[in-house]
C-alpha cells in the first residue's frame, strides 16, 4: 500500500493538494452553516426559534466591540484551565502513586472504578453548599470531573511500559528515581496525553455547565442571562462562541501533542516497519 | 572450583510463578561454566527456559535456588559489567541513536566531551554514522539492532547477554548482522552469551553451544563448535554442515517432547 501511496510530487503540487485538503475539510460545517442562514430567512422558523447565522455574528461582533466577549471567554477559560492544569498534575501524580503502591492502588482502584461512569454534575448541590457558587465551586467540580480520564490513562500507560524498556534502563545503571523520571514518564506520556486530551474539553464542558448552573460571568452564564431576557440571538451567539473556544482548545492541545512526541511513531511521516 | 571461568551458573533452578494458575518449573539444575572471552550459544526449543536463564545471569530475576557467580561473585542484580541486549530491542523511542548510547554514559557520569566521542566512536563501529539524530521510529529492524547493540558495548560490560538478537530481523539483515557481530565481537573481545533457537545461527557464532531440553530447561548436551570465522565459505564447508546436522537433531527431538507436552 505504501508503495503506491508513496509516488513522489513536486513539492508545489504537494502544497496544493493539502491546501485543498485542509479546505475540503470545512466543506460540510460550510454547508451546515449555509443551511442555518437559509432556513432561518425562509421564513419557516421565525427569528426567536432560530435567528441568522448572520445576526448572530453581528451579536458576536458587537459583543466583541464592547469587550464582553473577551471578559467571558476569559472569565470560563479560566476556570476550565485552572481544573484542567489541577486535574492534569492530580491525575498524573495519583496514577504514579497507584502504580507505584499497593496501598495506594487497592485504595483509590474501586474509587476511580466507581468514580469514572458516574455523572459526577450530581455533585453539584453538595459543592454548592460547601463551596458556594463562585470561581472556587466550578473549578472544583471541573478538577472532579476531569481528572478521571487522566488517573486512568496514567495508570494503563505506567502498566504499559514494556519490561525491557526499565532492565536496559537498570543495566545501564539507572536508579528508582531515574528510572521514574528518566524512563518510565517519558515512555507513558503518549498514553498520558491522550487521557489529557480528553480532560480538556470536559473542563471546557463543565465549566461551561457550572457556569449555566450557577450563573455569573462567563460565556455558560451570558447564555442563560440571554436566555432569560429571550434573546435567542445571544444564545446562538454563545453556542457559536463554545464551540469555536472548544475546536481552538483541542487544536492546541493536538498541537502540543505533536510538539512533545516528536520522537512517536504516530509523528513519522512514513508507514511503521 | 579453581577453573579460570569467568561465569559460573551452579545448580540454578528458576520457578516461573505466573499470575494465575499453578508454577512452572522452568530450569531443572542449570550448571554451566564460561570462560572469559568465549562466545556461548544457548540453543532449545522455545519455552525451554533459555531467556530465563539469560535473564538471571543479568540479574534482572532474582536466583532463587543455586548460585551464579561473576568473577566469584555472587549475581544480586543488575550491573554494568553485564550488558543485555534485546529481541525487541528496548530502544527509549523518546531518544535520538547518539541519546541512547549516551544515557548510560551519562549514567556513569563520563564527562561531556568523552562520551559525546565514545558515542561516536561506536556509531561509527556498528555503521550507523549519519544517523545519530535518527529517532528509532525512523531507523529498520537492523538498525534499531544496531543501535542497541552500540548502545550497550558503549556502557562498557565484560559481558555481553544477546537475546535471539536477530530473531525479529529478516533473513537477509539477519545473515548481514551475524557477520557484523562477529566482526565487532573479534575487535571488542567480550564474553558473549547468546540465546538463539536458529541452530546454523549458533553454530556459526559460537565456541560451544549449549543444548537445552525442553522445559523444564536443563543443560541437555555441550557441542563444541569452533571453526575458522573469517573463511568466508565456511557454511558450506562439510564439517560445519555436519556439526550443524548434528545439533539440529538433538534440538528437533526437544522440539517434539515440547510439542508433545503441550498436546
């Protein structure tokens, strides 16, 4: 397959090609977005179920002008990386000891087990109670909420780590801490980001949630505001504003992902042998 | 024991204790003596115990019964007098060719300059100049092996523990990287021993090849098997083909009680 797949092309048809590509790609949300504008001038929907396309950028524009737009993003960004960066370090360093500890894994295994499926926005009237309804609430029930998939990406990618891999590390003269540090992360961490690059956008998510929840600022929260003034326009306008923050988050991350594991097989331009 | 060896493996029982089930014995009363600077074939069928025997004399698994002593002393792990090298190769993906020679010089805490040169020196050794900078996602079957073999003669051991070394590597590569250990092993003499179920493979490499039964692994039979290395016809000569021919036979009858066993 290789071989075929592999005919070599001029370096600018190749620029073309991708170009091309990467266009083709945003066909069908091109098309998704024509049909919004569409049936929404039709005249089959009226304005209030669902406004243009067109007079939900301009709500963006206007929000942009005036500074709120950038004081809510800013605002649910915070919170969302806050738990993200709390879950991260968490989750990495509660794997580590999980799988360093047979204490630490017959204690935290049935929690995380039990942990994980739950829908864990059940929490919130407790944090409410405990912590109130401002940053530290949301930020704690975004730390709740993510750091699962990273303690469980950590733990299956520490088990992971071929035999091999820490004898040649030991023959060599590595100690407990080397080898942890040296050998064991840097072989776990293309696992390990992948569970991080599912906690991303679920701290996006939740904050997003809490923030609908709880009210206040923030992009979750000028939706509800907007939804209790019935002002369909600047409820479409935060969805489009989500998921454009959503689609960057995750783009940054893959980003990064690329950036670190540039040694990984997955980074190489050709098939694997 | 006043012989001159420098590897004694003395009565060695190993039992395998898998995770489920009940325990395996996999070496039966394992003794075996290696001179310094010799090249020893460790030839069985597979599952005879033969990497488990490797395995302990690195001291990556604890000897339970018996002894394995190093120039008289006692085996109690890992060390640098001993280095392993890998089926599979364990290259760290995470670091360059010239990255993974270096670590376990920086683990010896060799200054900058001179391990920088002696990693050098031995990319230049197994071939690989030009590639230094090569992750080992870049690198074929043969140069991984390569790599992993500059790797641990850069650290330095007396011994050298090879795993079916060339077990994963195509027939042409692999014929090639025989000739080339040979080539490396006559310019860095070391004590080599090398597990292999390729009986040619053995023959070719070795002085003595070690026979092993089927599990549990015992040392069934010793062959002698020096001949001229640097003939370059000598896999067609007639007494390696007969030297060949006669260890194939005591490896196939191990073979078929393994079969036979697992039926």
């Amino acid at each position: 397959m290789a071989a075929i797949d592999q005919a070599p092309a001029p370096p600018a048809l190749r620029i073309l090609r991708s170009t091309l590509w990467a266009g083709a790609r945003l066909v069908s949300i091109a098309l998704l977005l024509t049909a919004w504008e569409l049936v929404a001038r039709s005249g089959i929907v009226t304005p209030f179920q669902l406004p243009a396309l067109s007079a939900v950028l301009e709500r963006i524009w206007n929000d942009a002008a005036s500074g709120d737009l950038a004081i809510n993003t800013s605002v649910t960004l915070y919170r969302a990386m806050v738990g993200f960066f709390i879950a991260a370090v968490g989750g990495v360093v509660l794997g580590m000891a999980m799988s360093r500890s047979a204490a630490a894994r017959w204690f935290f295994d049935p929690i995380i087990s039990v942990g994980f499926p739950m829908p864990k926005i059940a929490f919130l009237p407790v944090v409410i109670l405990w912590l109130g309804v401002f940053d530290i609430s949301k930020i704690t029930m975004i730390v709740f909420d993510a750091i699962f998939p990273v303690v469980a990406a950590t733990v299956i990618a520490i088990q992971g780590v071929e035999r091999e891999l820490i004898w040649s590390a030991r023959n060599m003269g590595a100690g407990q801490r080397e080898l942890l540090w040296q050998i064991v992360l840097p072989a776990a961490l293309p696992t390990i980001m992948t569970g991080l690059q599912v906690a991303l956008p679920l701290s996006l998510i939740v904050a997003v949630v809490t923030e609908m929840l709880m009210g206040g600022y923030g992009l979750g929260g000028a939706m509800m505001t907007a939804s209790r003034f019935a002002n369909s326009t600047g409820v479409f306008a935060g969805i489009v504003e989500i998921a454009v923050v959503g689609y960057a988050l995750v783009k940054a991350m893959a980003l990064i992902r690329r950036r670190l594991l540039i040694w990984h097989q997955e980074s190489q331009n050709f098939p694997s042998p | 024991m006043a012989s001159a060896a420098q590897i004694i493996i003395d009565r060695v029982n190993h039992l395998y204790r898998p995770p489920r089930g009940r325990e395996v014995l996999a070496l039966d009363q394992v003794s075996l003596e290696v001179a310094n600077r010799e090249f020893v074939a460790l030839l069985g069928p597979s599952g005879c115990g033969k990497s488990t025997l490797l395995y302990l004399i690195g001291g990556f698994l604890p000897v339970e019964t018996g002894a394995i002593l190093i120039d008289g002393e006692k085996v109690a792990g890992p060390g640098p007098d001993r280095g392993i090298v890998f089926q599979h190769f364990a290259l760290f993906p995470w670091k360059t060719v010239r990255g993974n020679i270096l670590y376990g010089l920086e683990r010896q805490g060799m200054p900058k300059e001179e391990r920088e040169k002696r990693a050098m020196d031995f990319i230049e050794l197994v071939g690989l100049h030009g590639f230094e900078d090569s992750y080992p996602s870049q690198l074929s079957g043969g140069m991984k092996q390569r790599t992993a073999i500059a790797r641990t003669l850069a650290f330095g051991p007396d011994i050298l523990l090879m795993d079916e070394p060339f077990g994963a590597l195509d027939a042409q590569t692999r014929a090639l990287m025989q000739s080339e250990l040979l080539r490396i092993w006559q310019r860095t003499p070391k004590t080599v021993i090398f597990v292999t179920h390729d009986v040619q493979e053995a023959v070719y490499l070795a002085d003595r090849v070690a026979v092993m039964s089927a599990r549990p692994g015992r040392i069934k039979t010793i062959v002698d098997t020096k001949f001229d290395k640097n003939d370059p016809d000598i896999l067609k000569a007639k007494a390696f083909v007969e030297k060949v021919d006669e260890i194939w036979h005591l490896v196939r009858e191990e073979a078929i009680k393994a079969q036979g066993k697992r039926a």
